[in-house]
C-alpha cells in the first residue's frame, strides 16, 4: 500500500509541474483518502469483481468489449485486435503468449508509455526528431483509433456502487487524464464513444 501511496505523491508533483487541471489532483487525493481504508484483501476482492469474468466482470477492461455497438462489430472486433497488435509489431512490442490480450487496458497503457520514452529518448539523440515525430504521431494515433474509443464507457462502468471505491476512483482518474493528454496532444476534439 506504501508504494501506491508513493506512486500518487509522484503523480502529484508531476501533474502540478504539467500545470494539469485541477480535477485531475483532486482525484489524486481522492484516492489517497480510500486507501487507508481499504486492505489488500478488499482490493483483491474489488478486482476480481470488476475486472475477471469470476468474480462478475463488472467493468471489461478490453477495448472490443467496450467497441461492441459499433455496426458488424462480431466480424470487425478482430480487426480492432490486430489493428492494436499492428502499432505493438511496428515499435517492437511482442505480446507474450498467455499474457494479457493486446486491446487489455493495461497493455494499452503500457503501449503508451513506451512510446513516450521511445519520443523521449529520441529528442535526447542528436538528429533524433524524425524519430520522435513518428512517436508522437503514433500516440495520436493510437489514442485517436483506439483508448479514446472505450476509456469514457470504461470508466463510468467503474462507477459502479458493487465496484470498490479505490478502483471507482481510479478509473475516474484515468479517464480524466487520457482525455486531458488528447487535448494536450490537439486530438481533443475526438468523441469518445459512450457505453
């Protein structure tokens, strides 16, 4: 529980460097406020809730669930999955096999990140900004086709009362953050689909 604690204190001090609005620090210190209450064996039992199909899946965190209205979607979700796939192959991502599926959102997330230390690393590089364009046009694109679609609907199936309040929270935090990086990024006005 102590990293957590630590890991939002880093958040913190990042989103006020990043001049992030104010509701995103907020939801910060409404996580810190359910963790003292919360044990490990609750937020197990509140994962297991939301997220595994055998505990209730309250919350499907895969983004074809989420994408399911959209017209041929039985034929088309595993387009979505290899579309996902596709932008993993082309920056060296391998999905290991039996690990989480590719459109997971934690898998997603994890995309992102790396393609945040690839731009990183690669205005660092001398003669490195081709390299760090073809990352930051990635990003919008990924976040445009894919975690802009289902990160909203996501969310508000978080907001479930039966869902634990520490991940309520959570989700609220994250789908307030991935919409303020798509604005930051001049993709805001990308209409997330609603669930």
């Amino acid at each position: 529980m102590k990293s957590i604690s630590t890991y939002l204190s880093v958040m913190e001090t990042a989103f006020n460097e990043a001049s992030a609005p104010q509701t995103l620090l907020e939801q910060i210190d409404a996580l810190k406020k359910v963790l003292p209450t919360s044990d490990m064996e609750s937020l197990l039992e509140g994962y297991s809730r939301a997220f595994e199909p055998s505990g209730g899946l309250l919350a499907p965190p895969t983004e074809t669930f989420h994408t399911s209205t959209t017209p041929g979607h039985a034929i088309t979700r595993h387009v979505e999955v290899a579309d996902v796939a596709g932008f993993y192959k082309a920056f060296g991502v391998k999905v290991a096999e039996g690990s989480e599926r590719p459109d997971h959102i934690t898998a997603e997330l994890e995309f992102l990140q790396l393609l945040a230390l690839k731009e990183a690393q690669a205005l660092e590089d001398e003669g490195g900004e081709e390299n760090a364009s073809i990352c930051l046009n990635a990003t919008r694109s990924f976040l445009k086709d894919h975690l802009l679609l289902w990160v909203v609907p996501f969310a508000e199936k978080l907001e479930n009362p039966a869902v634990h309040p520490f991940y309520q929270a959570l989700g609220q935090l994250l789908s307030d953050f991935v919409l303020w990086d798509a604005s930051v990024l001049g993709i805001g006005d990308a209409t997330p689909q609603t669930g």
